[in-house]
C-alpha cells in the first residue's frame, strides 16, 4: 500500500540518483551532526542509531512517504534559517528518528525510549501525519514561502467543515494541501474573490483517496512569546547576545524551584491553580517529572497523581508489578503512564512486535478485550509467566490502556513550559514583556 502519490515530487540535486537516494543521504548526514560522538567512533551506539534509522527509511520509502518528509523538512528548516521559531516537534512524529536527523523534531526518540510504530506501524499501516507548531505571527510567512514555492495553483487551504458550506464559512487557517499540480486536477476547489486563496472543499478521507494531505501549522502564541523574549534578552548584549532558548540546560535549579514552590503562573500549560498545587505536592526536580505530571493532569487521573507524588517523595515504596517493567517504568516511579510504556509491556510480557503491541494496545484502549486476552495470556505463557501472573498483568494492563497518554506529545508539549518556565525564572522582566504583549495577562 503506498499513500500521497500525487504530493510534489521534490526537487533533487543531479547528482542524485532519485528523490530516496537523497532522502538517505540527508537522514545520514543529519544523523551525523545529531550523533557527532557516536557517528566519530563508529562503535556499537552508532550502529545502533543507523539500524534504527535503516528500518525507519525502509517502511517510509516503502508507503511512499519521501517527499511528505522532505516537504515538511524543507519548510521547517527553511523557516528556521530565516530566524523563525519553530516548536519541537507536535504528537507521535517525536518517535522518528528519520525526523530528528532532518530537524522536523528537536526530541531525541532514543533519549526519551520513544517508538517509531506509535508513529508509523508497519503492521498497521496508515498515512502518516505531521505536525508543526509555529508561532501566530510567523505561521503566515512559512505558509507564503510554501505558497512561493509550488505555485499558488498547487497549494489551497482546508476548510473547517469537510462538507458543502454555506457563504462566508471561514477558512481553516492552519491546514494546507499541496498538489504536484493543479489542484483542479483532483479536488473541488473554490477561490476567494477578496483574498484570491485557494478553499478546497472535500474531506480529509477524501482527500486521501485522490492521493493527497494536509500540512497542518498549529499557531502557539506561547512560541510567540518565547521568541519575542529570547530578542529582549538578546538585547542585553554581552553574554546575552547569543542566547539560544534550545541550549538551556534540563536540570536547571531555579527553574524546577519555580515549579516546585507553585510558582509556574503564566507558564504553558502549568498556569491553572490546580496544577501548580500538584506541582507544590510532588516537588518536580528532573525533566521527566514535569512530563509525567503534564500527562497525568491532562487526562485527569487524580489516583495516579495521589500515587506519583507519595512514590516520587519516597513516602511509600516503589514496587513494580513485574520485574521486567523496572526499566520501562523506573521514571515514572512504577506507574503506567504513557502508551508507549504500555507497548514495551506487551512486547516484554508476549515477545509480540512493537507493532503487534500497538494494535493490542488500541484494542484495549477502546476496550475490545476478549479476544486479546486469550491471545496474550497464551503468549506470556509461552514466554515463562504464570498463568495467574499473566492474568493480573494483563488486567493492569487494560485498566491503564484507556488513561495512558502520548509520550511524545507529553515531550512536545512539555518542553515548550519548560522553556518558558526557565525564561520566567531568569528572565523575568522579559518574558513579563512578551508574555503581556501576546496574552494580555501579567505575569505574577
């Protein structure tokens, strides 16, 4: 099965033989410049990194995905080049590798264990979906180099409502469809007499069917902010003048502190009196703290932040419900938080594939489970578990399937307070600036 044939064939150097020869080359290249280390001594790690990155391209140049990436790439670095801000990286897209080493994401998979097939399952395979997190203010000039780009007659706008529209239906302003050619050769197109753009008028599933996507720019007005302090701290001068917000360091004391006393007001994400109540509780002090906690108050899961805070403040003792899960859950001191986690649990438990382990995961998730439990209670017995062992863990298992969140999405979402709760931290009249000129809200 093959997706997006009818995408822009991207453009290549001569000296290329076609467009997956120069995919290859640049995912090495940029893995070479993500890994400098690993790449220099060419050792064990490194052939790790390739053979992840190897099975990545093959199933990528297999459902004819190349020249999405290279689309995707190619604007985001453009816009990177040109001094714009661009997110990490938004939803499952963070467990490419292929991804990181063309910059569509800054989050390492392997330093966070996230997995391709979240992204991308070769034994379920459907489209791939990409996307961006740019700031409101620059999100319309990437939009015009791609317009720029493949022509204005190649490139439309998706509407909100994949239906027939009444008269002056607003335009999805963040979801783009880019066509090798006119886009009056598949889709049912409209264009405004005021603005002249482009409105295509089918659904997505539609839209899939002729061989095409959309290219969707999530606007953050929190990127926004971010950027407009970074040029206030560049101001500075001295010292400051080369801030890059990408290189402040994970473990930073202050910025944790700030969190830790509930202090994260006007922080992405930790601005509500609730989560700055957790975070007074759990005391936050490394990276993946803050990711778990975003993750368990986004879904709600008020046993589990009970739980994570007492386990993570050694006030009960963790105890992991098979020893084959300690690494898996180690940072999340024993609780199942995350669907990848639950992916590496069935995988380990049954020997399933990661693929194999997603699809069992999703059957769960939307609570199809009887057929998966023979199945896997077969399997994990096969595998050296009891059968009253593997009955409880697989009934943990689907008790957590439906309220574990996207680790990537965590990551992505995450980073992005983080960010600006460092900039709170040692930049507070500048992110105070920015913050109020975006949001309209002071910062406290």
């Amino acid at each position: 099965m093959q997706f997006y044939q009818n995408l822009p064939d991207f453009e290549f150097p001569p000296e290329f033989g076609d467009v997956n020869e120069y995919f290859r080359h640049l995912v090495v290249e940029g893995l070479a410049k993500r890994y400098p280390k690993e790449n220099e001594t060419k050792g064990e790690a490194w052939g790790t990194i390739k053979k992840r990155a190897d099975y990545e391209m093959d199933l990528i140049i297999q459902l004819n995905f190349v020249n999405y990436f290279l689309i995707v790439s190619d604007y985001i670095n453009w816009a990177k080049n040109h001094g714009m801000f661009i997110g990490p990286g938004f939803g499952s897209i963070g467990g490419s590798i292929v991804a990181y080493a063309l910059k569509i994401t800054s989050i390492d998979p392997l330093q966070y264990n996230l997995l391709f097939e979240r992204f991308l399952n070769p034994e379920r395979l459907s489209p791939a979906d990409i996307d961006v997190d740019v700031g409101n203010e620059e999100r319309d000039k990437v939009i015009e180099y791609i317009k720029e780009k493949y022509s204005q007659e190649r490139v439309g706008h998706m509407l909100e409502m994949p239906f027939i529209f009444p008269a002056g239906m607003d335009i999805y302003p963040v979801s783009l469809v880019i066509c090798k050619s006119s886009l009056h050769d598949f889709v049912q197109v409209t264009k405004d007499k005021k603005t002249g753009v482009n409105t295509v008028q089918c659904s997505f599933y539609e839209l899939e069917k002729c061989g095409l996507t959309t290219f969707d720019f999530l606007g953050l007005k929190i990127l926004d902010v971010i950027k407009h302090t970074v040029e206030l701290i560049h101001k500075l001068n001295g010292d400051y003048s080369g801030f890059c917000i990408e290189d402040i360091p994970k473990n930073d004391l202050r910025t944790f502190t700030l969190f830790g006393e509930g202090k994260a007001d006007s922080v992405f994400l930790f601005d509500s009196a609730k989560i700055n109540e957790i975070c007074l509780k759990a005391k936050p002090c490394q990276f993946t703290d803050l990711i778990a906690l975003h993750a368990l108050n986004f879904i709600g899961d008020i046993i589990h932040i009970d739980r994570f805070i007492e386990l993570k403040n050694g006030l009960k003792n963790i105890v992991y419900p098979d020893p084959c899960m300690e690494d898996i859950l180690k940072e999340t001191y024993g609780i199942i938080v995350y669907q990848e986690q639950i992916m590496l649990i069935i995988q380990r438990i049954t020997g399933y594939s990661l693929g194999a382990a997603d699809i069992t995961r999703r059957y769960l998730m939307k609570r199809h489970i009887e057929n998966e439990k023979k199945k896997f209670i077969t399997a994990a017995l096969s595998h050296g578990f009891e059968q009253k062992h593997a009955m409880d863990l697989f009934d943990l298992i689907t008790s957590s399937a439906p309220l574990a969140y996207c680790k990537s999405f965590a990551i992505a979402f995450t980073l992005k307070a983080y960010q600006a709760a460092y900039l709170k931290a040692h930049f507070p009249e500048q992110y105070k600036t920015a913050y109020c000129k975006y949001l309209g809200e002071v910062v406290e």
